[in-house]
C-alpha cells in the first residue's frame, strides 16, 4: 500500500484494525458454531437415546463374559443365578398365569421304600413372549322367516364400525396408531411387519384407517385444548413439521405448537397434558388464535410471536433460563470464552436450588427462592451489563447478553411464584416425540396428514404423561366412539379421565 495513502490519523487507523479484528473473531465464532453443528453433538448434553445404545453393547460383552465364567465355574454360575432372583423384583399381577409342574417319578423313599409325603414347594416365575398373532372375528347374523306368512326376514342389525365394510377391528386401528405415533414405524414399515404374517395390507388401506381414525379423534384433541386452557399456567413452544408439496416437487415447512400442562413438579392437582396444532407457518397469529380464552401466564422460549399475546393483557410471560444458558454454552464450548465460562456458572447456580425445591409446595418454592434465588439473580443482571460494556456489540457474547437483558423481567418471574418453572424443558420434552417420528418418516404428505399427526399424538402423548397405555386407551375410546358415546360426557374419554381405570383387559 502506497505511503500517501495512509490515513493521516492514527486513531482513524487504529480504529479500522479494530473493526476488522472484532469482524473476524465474529466470523470465527460462526465458523466454529458451523462446525460444531455439522460435526459435533447437537445437544448440550449427550441424548439419552443414542447413551443407552452404548450402554447396550457394554452390558452385552458383560453378560457374554459372564457366561464364558459361569461354564467354568458352577459356583459362580450358582451365585449368579440367586442373586438375579433376589433383585430382579416380581412380575406384574395382570398377566395371564401358566402354570407347569415339575415333579418326581417315583414318590417311593430311596431309604426305606415308604411313601413320600408333599412338604412344600418352590416356585418360580419367568416372562414368556407370544409372538404377536393376527386373528379374525367372525360376525353371523341368523335370518329368521315365518313359514306361515313369509311376509319378511328378521335380522339383528350389524354392529357398527369405524371402518364401514372394512376389515379392522378398533384394536387393530389402535395398534397401527400406536405404532405410527408412539413407536415411530411408518405405515410402509408396519406393511412390511405384517406381510410376514401373510396379511397383505397395502399401505394406502392404513394410511385410509388412519384418517378416519383421525377424524373421529379430533374432537377430543380439540375438547383437550379446552380443557388445558382453563388451567392459570401452560407451556408453549413450536417446532418444524416437512409438508409435502406436489405443487412445487418438494417439502415446505409447516409448525406443530405444543401446548403442555404439568405441575407434578410442585405437586398440583391437575392432570397433566400435551395438545399439539399444525400450521402451516410460524407466524405470530398462530399462537394467538390456539390459546384464545387462556388467561394466566405462559411459559415459552424466546419466540418474538409471543410478545404479542402478552400485549392483549390477559397472558404474562415466563421465559426460559435453558434458553438463555444455551447461548453462553455454544460460545463456551467452542473454545476459551472466561465471560461465558462464568456465566454458565452464575446459571448453575440457579439450577442447584431448584434442584432442591423440586417437589415442594408453591410457598416452599417461592420461600427458597427470595433467599437464595434472589441475590444470584440480582447479582447476575449488572454483571452482565458491564460486561456488555466491554465488547464488542457485534459479537455472538453481545447477543447471548442482550437475549437475556431484553427478557429479565419474564426470566426473573420464578422468584415470586413458585408454581413457575426455571426453564420451558416440560414442553421441550414433549416436542422430542415429534422430532423422532419427523426424522422416521421425513414429512407428511399434505396439510391434512399433518393434523392428523397433531390429533393422534396429542392424546398418545398425554397418555404418556399420565402412565396410560394409549393402547388400551385408543382401542376403548374408538369403541366408545362406535358404540356412539354421548357427546355431552366427552370428558369421560379424555386420557386422564382412565387414569383410575383398569385397561389392561382392553388391549
């Protein structure tokens, strides 16, 4: 570069070398953000899926090891074996019991020939697996005539269907929603299953018991909105659902809300619930028009779209602390950050007292809090501000600290009401569900599949939450549903109202 073309001013210059420093530690970060995202683990903590398929190799070189001792030392093998007895607990009492003897030849005794008499016995138990089995129900309906003025033919009336002139039973619709929307097998997999059976079930017949399933499901999903509406307290949150879109030879990304209840944290009453809604866009109206009526207050992450629900005056907004830890944890990990470092540090800090209230009452909560929530809260906030003051504004650091400093008084809100929450987790934990069938199936096949995957999901997920087997649950309610249940009693089919019933037999 030409001397004369230097700037006469120095600090002009120092200034540009500035700018073009703070420009490139801010595409390093990106970089390093890009990198971490292509190549490194996703979430801050390793996924309990992918931990427990570690475990399952380790445990099984164990067992193998084990079993190469036990053939050359019967002691061990012995030893091995009352201990599984003593810790492996009992089966459950609503399985079917067969019961087979394992007796003697000869009752005569070995010494002197006299009859031997019974003077107890052991007994032991062990879990038995009949391979699923298809089964068909056959229905005769008798034809009755008068010979004498052979006016007419009198016949019982057929029993309803969900599916008129079709072959499923309710349980055999309930089983592919479960496997659909709990276990995550899409219908081409379940055709396959089933086509090892002999039953050859094309997987457009499915996806038609899947609509209609659907379709009679909805008011309840929509009766589950309701109810979770009334309640003073929700979680809300959002994530993206692929929709296919033949017009266009692709997908296009529509949203699946959820909105969940759960306040066995500090021990309330209300069952909990998850009820999800497709959109087909994220906009700020969407949450808007799903939660009209809700009046209370709505923990979310850090989606602007809810500001505006809380300018109506009847919602007041929580947010999330994992959000906020979130941002220092990808500047943290990615190399030295001393300012991030300490700041995920000052939020541990938070999360080890919740750790202690968990469970406690509202006041306990609230209690503990003001005394030691509190002085963490206060300290943190004029940290975080001179610590703004000293970087540049441009950085991903500034953005993590104006994130946190632009929602304080919704991040602070815990303090003084101990039915909140620290972070959005109970909501986030019932999106993953979602995520895994997203990756399993890859999109849904029009608007239409989308919903239906909100409906079926929403109460499979609520099952869940309140430990129902939405097996037995959906086969109940879609003969229920037949049989013609009053509309009227539609909470009786609400999933927690069979918190209290036995289902077992159903499925």
């Amino acid at each position: 570069m030409p001397s004369d073309a230097l700037p006469d001013d120095l600090e002009t210059l120092k200034a540009m070398l500035l700018a073009e420093r703070i420009q490139n530690e801010r595409l390093r970060q990106i970089i390093k953000e890009l990198q971490r995202h292509r190549f490194g683990r996703r979430a801050e903590t390793l996924p309990e899926d992918q931990m427990l398929l570690g475990l399952e190799d380790v445990e099984q070189t164990a067992a193998s090891d084990a079993a190469t001792a036990d053939q050359s030392a019967p002691a061990s093998r012995a030893a091995r074996a009352e201990k599984r007895r003593t810790n492996r607990g009992s089966l459950p009492a609503h399985l079917p019991r067969i019961e087979f003897v394992v007796d003697i030849d000869d009752k005569a005794c070995p010494c002197c020939q006299g009859e031997l008499h019974r003077i107890g016995e052991d007994k032991s138990e062990r879990l038995d697996i009949v391979p699923a089995q298809f089964r068909v129900l056959v229905t005769r309906r008798p034809k009755y005539a008068c010979r004498r003025c052979e006016d007419g033919v009198v016949q019982a009336l057929a029993p309803a269907r969900l599916i008129e002139g079709g072959m499923p039973t309710e349980a055999t619709i309930a089983q592919v929603l479960v496997s659909k929307y709990a276990d995550h097998l899409p219908l081409y997999r379940q055709a396959q299953i089933y086509a090892r059976q002999g039953i050859e079930l094309d997987r457009s017949t499915l996806a038609d018991w899947v609509g209609h399933a659907a379709w009679h499901l909805r008011p309840l999903q929509e009766r589950l909105l309701v109810k979770l509406k009334q309640l003073p307290r929700l979680f809300a949150d959002e994530t993206t659902a692929p929709v296919l879109d033949p017009g266009r030879g692709c997908t296009k990304t529509g949203q699946l809300w959820a909105y969940a209840a759960d306040d066995r944290p500090w021990g309330g009453c209300d069952p909990p619930g998850v009820v999800y809604v497709y959109a087909p866009d994220r906009k700020s109206e969407r949450p808007i028009t799903h939660l009209e009526g809700f009046k209370g207050i709505l923990q979310v992450d850090g989606y602007a779209g809810y500001r505006k629900l809380a300018d109506r005056g009847d919602v007041r907004l929580a947010f999330c602390w994992s959000h906020v830890r979130r941002g220092f944890y990808e500047l943290a990990v990615s190399g030295p950050a001393p300012i991030a470092s300490e700041a995920l540090e000052r939020i541990a800090g938070l999360y080890a007292v919740e750790k202690d209230v968990r469970g406690r009452s509202p006041e306990e909560r609230r209690t503990v809090r003001s005394l030691k929530s509190r002085p963490l809260i206060d300290a943190l906030e004029p940290w975080l501000r001179a610590k703004l003051g000293l970087i540049s504004q441009k950085s991903k650091l500034a953005m993590a600290i104006r994130y946190a400093l632009s929602r304080w008084e919704g991040l602070t809100r815990f303090i003084d009401d101990g039915r909140i929450e620290l972070d959005n987790n109970t909501v986030e934990r019932s999106i993953r569900p979602i995520a895994l069938n997203r990756k399993n199936a890859l999109f849904a096949g029009s608007d239409g599949g989308a919903e239906h995957w909100a409906t079926v999901a929403s109460l499979i997920e609520t099952c869940k939450l309140n430990d129902i087997d939405p097996l037995a649950y959906l086969t109940d309610v879609l003969t229920r549903i037949v049989d013609s249940h009053p509309n009227r009693d539609i909470d009786q089919l609400l999933p927690w109202a069979y918190r209290t019933q036995e289902l077992k037999a159903v499925a």
